[in-house]
C-alpha cells in the first residue's frame, strides 16, 4: 500500500534565500562577515552566520538577527559571535526562539 501523496506534508525547508537576508541591511548597520550555506540530508537548509574584525579588538561584537516586529542578538560567542540559522517548513529563516527573520547583521563597538 502507498501513501496517498496529498497527506504527505509539503515542506519548504530548501526554498530559502541566504543573500535575501545577508543584503537586507539598513544604513549603519554592518554586514555579516563569513557565512556558509549548509543541506541536511533531508534536503534542508542551515545558514551559518559569523562576525568578527581581523587584527582588531573590540568592546563588543553582535549578531543581530531583524524581524518584522523586534531585533534579537542571536550570537553565541561574545568573541566573534556566529549563528545558526534553520530554514524552516514554511520556508523561512529562524535561530532559536526568533522567527521569521528578514535580515541578519554585525554591530562593532569599540574597535581598534
């Protein structure tokens, strides 16, 4: 016996877009500096995101994940946060608890 196919669920966890949300920044607001996309043997994917300056010290270093209605540090570094952030079924990006992410960006403070 097959499965009937239109009970099967449809998922979209392969259809997002990693640039959308790295060039999605505003004014002032600095990009991500390395990333890398991942698939998951399922065929999901997972955006790895860092933030760090070469042959600088800061005070802080973040990485801010945008939505819609809040923004959200989302690093887990304090010395060069990175991220990761999951496509999920509904084709959309989310780290942890924040949903629906637009954009991801770096803030540096205080380097030298």
């Amino acid at each position: 016996m097959t499965p009937d196919t239109a009970t099967l669920p449809v998922t979209q966890c392969d259809q997002c877009n990693a640039q959308e949300i790295l060039e999605n920044i505003e004014n002032g607001q600095e990009p991500i500096t390395d990333h890398i996309v991942i698939t998951t043997q399922e065929g999901c994917k997972h955006l790895l995101a860092k933030c760090e300056k070469v042959d600088m010290i800061c005070d802080s270093i973040q990485l801010y994940a945008k939505t819609a209605n809040d923004t959200v540090d989302i690093g887990y570094y304090s010395w060069m946060p990175g991220a990761t952030l999951s496509c999920t079924q509904d084709g959309k990006w989310e780290s942890g608890i924040v949903n629906d992410i637009e954009s991801v960006y770096c803030d540096f403070v205080g380097c030298k």
